[in-house]
C-alpha cells in the first residue's frame, strides 16, 4: 500500500503486461498510477495525486477527501440490540463503544 498526502494505493501486479497498477482508495473519483518498478510506481502515484489536486484547485472543486470519517454497517437487529446494551452497561454512547473497540482491534 502507499501513502501520499493523506490518500492511499493499492497496487496489484498485472502479469500478462508485466506492470504494476494501483488505485488510491476511499474516493467516487478515480485515481489511478502504474509502473515498471517500484520506484516508477511510487513516482506515478505521487504525479497521479498531484495531477488530481490541481485540476480541483483550477476548476475551483473541493477534492474528495480519501475517507470522511463516516460509514454506515448494516447488522442483524439482535446484534444491534446486544452492542447497544454492551455500550449502555459502560455507560458509553453505541458510537463511542463502537470507535473504542474498533481502536483497540487495529493495534
């Protein structure tokens, strides 16, 4: 994966053409960068993104931001029903219990 002013690519191998190719995540817009070697596919990542940021600022568009900080989950009503009882007993909101146990899965 990389990393590149707050927006991330993820990059498979394309065998038959024997290049890479990636996509930066989390956007409705479509950035996309390709290379030979690393070096050339961290290059066109870097020139995709910075290609994208400026046809935003010359056509005066606020540029998708990779993630806003918000996703919907669709569960089971029971499930529902136990999470927010879990977080209601640690006296905490649903979203709170919800963000803290996420935090604590990813480290």
């Amino acid at each position: 994966m990389l990393k590149y002013k707050n927006y991330l690519g993820v990059v498979e191998y394309d065998a038959e053409g024997k290049i890479f190719i990636g996509e930066a995540l989390g956007l409705r817009d479509v950035i996309t960068f390709q290379g030979r070697t690393p070096e050339e596919l961290e290059n066109s990542f870097h020139e995709s993104v910075d290609f994208y940021l400026e046809m935003c600022a010359r056509d005066s568009i606020s540029p998708e931001k990779p993630f806003s900080g918000r996703f919907n989950v669709r569960l089971d009503p029971n499930l529902h029903r136990q999470l927010a009882e879990r977080a209601a007993l640690e006296r905490t909101s649903l979203n709170e219990w919800v963000i803290h146990t996420l935090e604590e899965s990813v480290r």
